[in-house]
C-alpha cells in the first residue's frame, strides 16, 4: 500500500533512544487513543511490541504457505537490521528478549520453507509398454472389411452387424408372408365373386324363363276360350 502519511507525520513515529521508557509498557489499549495528554514514547513503544507480535503471528498463521518465504523475508530483514541499531540497545531488555525470539522464529520458518522444496519431477510410475497393433496381412484381404484392434469393441460391433443383418432378414420375411397373403386374399375373393355371378346368372335366368312360361301358358288359355 502506498504511503498517504505527511513526511511530518512519520517523523513524530520515531522513536528516540533519550525517550524509550524503562520498562516495558502493557498492552496497547483502545481508550488510549482518547487521552488528551498521552504519553507518547509508551504509545510509540507499544505500537513497536504490538507490530512484533502481529509479525510472529502472521508467521504462524502462514508458515504452511508455499510463498511463506518470500512472504516474510522483508519483515525478517527489518527486524535484522532494527537489532543493530543504536535504538535497540535502549529497548527494555524483556522487549529485546521477545524481538529475538520473534527474529528466531521468523528465520527458522522461513529456512524450513525453503528447505521442502523440491524441484519438479516427473511420477515415479513403472514403465508401461505402448500397445502395438499389428495389420494382418493376407491374400483376401479388403478395404472393406473392418479390422478393430480393439477385441471387445470389435466383438461388439460384429454383433451389432448381426443383429441388423437378422432385423432386415426376418423383416424381409415378413413382407413375403404378407404378399403371400394378400395373393391368397385375392384369388379367395375372386372365386367367390365368380360363384355369386355364376347364381346371380342362374337366378335372373330361372326368373326370365318363368315369366316366359307363364305368358304361354296364358296365351294358350285365351285361345282355347
């Protein structure tokens, strides 16, 4: 994040050896915040003890991170050269104490990040032969004919193929069947037609030749009178 503070405002953050307190202050508290007159080299130095310990607890809570390292190298190279200082010598000895067991803590993580890395490598997996296919050749052969090297899959298209060659098999039959049918049908109707002509002919003849009789015979009558 950029820096938004006033250069004078980063001066009065400094913290002078001549106004470094004794003893080690408690915990930053917020109400301090609203004293009208606090004192400023307390504040200054527990903001110093509070980032500390913000730093080791970041390290903690990131020390699984693959990028733990980079992370914190700066703040590991802070701390380094705030303990040459001539401002450290001043600290409260039980802040010095706790800077170094930071700095310790922060440099060891950060040793152990970079001590489990390894380079990338390809999976130690046991060799696995490549499946080779190779043509059969012979005599008969044709680009029609379908070769799958793949057994099952093979297996299984050849008994698709049957399947569809039985289908159109048993549906050709099918059809004969019923042609068949249909010529038996016809020829059955046709010689019942041909028997229902043959009695409509007899019937409609018996009627002619009746009424013929009948006008004879009326006729015959009328001359015997």
């Amino acid at each position: 994040m950029p820096e938004t503070r006033a250069e004078l405002d980063v001066q009065h953050l400094r913290l002078k050896p001549s106004e470094t307190p004794s003893d080690i202050p408690e915990r930053l508290s917020f109400s301090a915040l609203f004293d009208k007159k606090p004192n400023e080299s307390k504040l200054k130095l527990q903001i110093l003890k509070l980032a500390l310990e913000l730093a080791d607890s970041a390290a903690d809570l990131w020390k699984s991170a693959v990028s733990a390292p980079e992370l914190f190298q700066p703040t590991q190279c802070i701390l380094s050269l705030m303990s040459k200082t001539k401002l450290f010598g001043e600290l409260p000895e039980t802040l010095q104490t706790r800077h170094k067991i930071i700095l310790d803590n922060i440099s060891r993580r950060i040793k152990l990040g970079l001590g489990t890395r390894a380079a990338l490598t390809l999976q130690a997996h046991r060799p696995i032969p490549i499946p080779s296919y190779l043509p059969k050749y012979s005599m008969t052969y044709s680009l029609d004919t379908k070769n799958d090297p793949n057994h099952d899959r093979a297996a299984l298209s050849k008994l698709q193929h049957q399947h569809r060659r039985e289908k159109k098999s048993v549906i050709r039959e099918l059809r004969k069947e019923a042609r068949t049918e249909a010529v038996v049908r016809s020829e059955e109707g046709k010689r019942k037609d041909a028997m229902y002509q043959e009695k409509m002919r007899v019937a409609t003849g018996i009627m002619k030749g009746g009424n013929n009789v009948g006008k004879w015979e009326r006729d015959q009558k009328r001359k015997r009178r």
